[in-house]
C-alpha cells in the first residue's frame, strides 16, 4: 500500500486527469501531471505541472523522479517510453492495457484470443481492401483508424459500394479496420477497479448513447436494468473480470458491450483507464470511478460501490454551453461539472451534467425539453 503523504504523477491534464487529482486529494495525497496543454484543466489544481508533450523522454524522466507512483489517462503516449520509466517509479497501471486498448486490431486479437465474442472484421491498407473486405462482412459496415485517440474517432460508415470511396481520406491515413455493424439492442457499459492483489469491485451496468461521429452524448444510469435479464449482467460481469485480470493493470478498466436483439452480447471497446461512461459516478454513487482507479493503483482495498439514486449523464459541448449555462438558475438539483479547458483547446465536450431521478424516462424527456438533447 501506497500511503499519504507520497506523489502521485498523471501523464495528461484533460478533464479525466482532473476527477483523478480531486480523488487523489482527498485522500492526502501531493500530485503533478505531464501535460503539453497550458492551463489544462487538471492544471488549476495540482501541485506541480510539466509542460511538456507525453512523448518528451526527458520531461517524462524528470517527471517520473517526482513521483512515487505514476498513472495516465490517455491512449496518445508510447508504451516504449513508459516501459523505460518502470526503472524510475511505480507503474501499476502497466503497459500491456494500454499497447491493446490503443490499437483495435490488438484489441480485436486479445478478444478473440479470450473468446470473447466480437463483430466480424477485416485489415485494410488500401482502398480496394475496403471493398473486398466489406464484401465479406457486409453492408453496412464501418472502416475505423487501427490507432484509437481519446479526444476524437475516426470512423466511416459505408452503407453500399458507391460509399467505399467515403473511407479515402481514412486510409490514406494508414491502416485500417473494416468491421461489421452489429443490429443493436442496447449499447451498455460496465467500469471494474482492480488492485495488485487482485481484489476488484464493480460499478452498475449503464447504458450509452453516442452521436453519428462515435462521441458519447448520454449515459443512463439505472438503479436496475429492468428489461435486461441477470444472466446478461452475469455475463457482462464475468467479462469484465477476465479482461481485467487478463490485462494485469490495476487501476479501472472499462468495458463497452453491444446488445442485440437475440440477446446475444459483444464487446465493442475496452479502455485501462477512466472512461466518460462512468462519470456518472460522482454524483450517484458512494465512490466515483476516479476514486476507485486511485485506490486500485496505491493497493488500497477496494468499496463494494453502492448508486444512490438513478441518474443520466450527458455532455456540455462548445455548441450548447451557453444553453447550460442559462439554465443553471432553473435546474437547481442538476449537478454541473465545467472543465474549464482554455478557449482555444480543439475539444469537442467542455463538461458534463448528471440528474439525479426518481423517474428516469421523465427527468430524460425534461431534458430534451430544453433541447439539450433530442432523443
């Protein structure tokens, strides 16, 4: 166990890396990041900060000699140049999570080497690649960039032959995967922390929505999911037990599960770090994601988490901040969460908003009525 009193260091400085520090306060401990981003928002309230980019082998030298433990809450570094750190400081979230989780064609073998069920899928390196591979999983499909980034997707939905060359400008950007689509359900999403001993414990089952660019939009978070049988959510737990064990990180792993009609379930994404699904959980629940990720990497025993009420989630994006804003005066029982990212940052969410709610499908319609969202 990591005490009190020691440096926790977090390479990025977004908003993820934000809940991180609050956690990590809290609880007694200093903490710096490694950020290239001038008043990030995880910048406001640390201890220290390196400006530097998340590649710079002696910014991250320097930064790991501060710190007694080190942590990362984006996919954009190189697992090299955390490899060579663990000669320096702590690394208990590891490598190996993060070399699967920011390539989805890793990402695809370690699933499928785990038979865990995923969506049919090809390699494409050139346009005509597309084609033949799309013949075989068939229309519609979607061509996604190997190379997954946490601020945007790069995704292309082709729905015939005459939408191939729509994938141009993706390919040309190097390869990529051609996957099927997958008749929907429900999207859903569980979070598992897990220690170095090895104990975990889960957060509820949610379920997602996303924009046609793949960013999520909104998280609806039930006390129970009443038209979802328990043995999907055995499953679903289950799952999320082997990849987490199988990814030897501590810390918190997200897994995102495709749902389809038959009942049949698929994992679509997992992450090794905190993820936007389950921000959710610092206001409806009795220890948030953040929480439990800094405690699984200091070895500290793991809460069994308990939501307090249900609860739905969604973004406050450049385009409706100010429409948020004008609301907080009348919507006095939501809870806001402002990142505070500098003006000119090239982010698509800029914050969050959680409902707490007796009555789910109420309190979601009274937020369309605002036309914050629209379905």
């Amino acid at each position: 166990m990591i005490l009190p009193g020691s440096t926790i260091g977090i390479i990025g400085g977004r908003h993820i890396s934000k809940m991180l520090v609050m956690s990590a306060k809290k609880i007694g401990f200093k903490v710096g990041i490694l950020d290239p981003m001038e008043n990030c928002p995880a910048s406001q309230i640390v201890d220290w900060h390196i400006l530097a980019d998340y590649n710079n082998e002696s910014a991250l030298i320097d930064f790991a000699k501060r710190c007694d433990v080190i942590t990362y809450e984006t996919e954009n570094i190189d697992v090299n140049a955390l490899d060579f750190l663990k000669e320096y400081v702590l690394l208990p979230q590891g490598t190996f999570g993060l070399s699967v989780t920011q390539d989805r064609l890793i990402e695809r073998e370690f699933l499928d080497n785990h038979s865990i069920n995923i969506a049919p899928y090809a390699t494409a390196v050139v346009i005509s690649d597309i084609k033949e591979a799309a013949n075989t999983v068939g229309y519609p499909c979607l061509v996604k960039s190997t190379r997954r980034y946490q601020e945007e997707e790069f995704i292309v939905k082709i729905n015939s032959e005459e939408d191939v060359n729509l994938a141009v400008p993706l390919i040309q950007q190097g390869v990529c995967m051609v996957e099927a689509v997958v008749p929907l359900r429900k999207e859903l999403f569980v979070t598992i922390a897990i220690n170095q001993n090895g104990e975990y414990t889960l957060f509820p089952v949610v379920e997602t929505f996303h924009y046609n660019n793949g960013q999520l939009k909104k998280v609806k978070a039930p006390m129970e999911m009443l038209d979802l049988d328990q043995a999907i959510i055995n499953q679903m737990e289950l799952i999320a037990k082997v990849i987490a064990s199988e990814l030897s990180v501590s810390g918190v792993v997200g897994i995102e599960f495709f749902l389809t009609e038959e009942d049949n379930l698929y994992v679509n994404e997992i992450s090794s770090r905190p993820h936007e699904s389950s921000t959710y959980t610092l206001d409806a629940c009795d220890f948030s994601e953040y929480d439990a990720h800094i405690r699984g990497l200091l070895n500290w025993p793991l809460p069994k988490i308990e939501q307090f009420k249900p609860a739905v989630t969604f973004n406050i994006t450049k385009e409706n901040q100010k429409l948020v804003e004008s609301l907080i005066g009348s919507k006095k029982q939501w809870h806001y969460h402002f990142y505070q990212y500098p003006e000119n940052a090239a982010v698509f969410k800029v914050g969050h908003v959680t409902v707490l709610s007796k009555n789910l499908e109420e309190t979601i319609q009274d937020i369309k009525n605002t036309g914050l969202i629209d379905n």
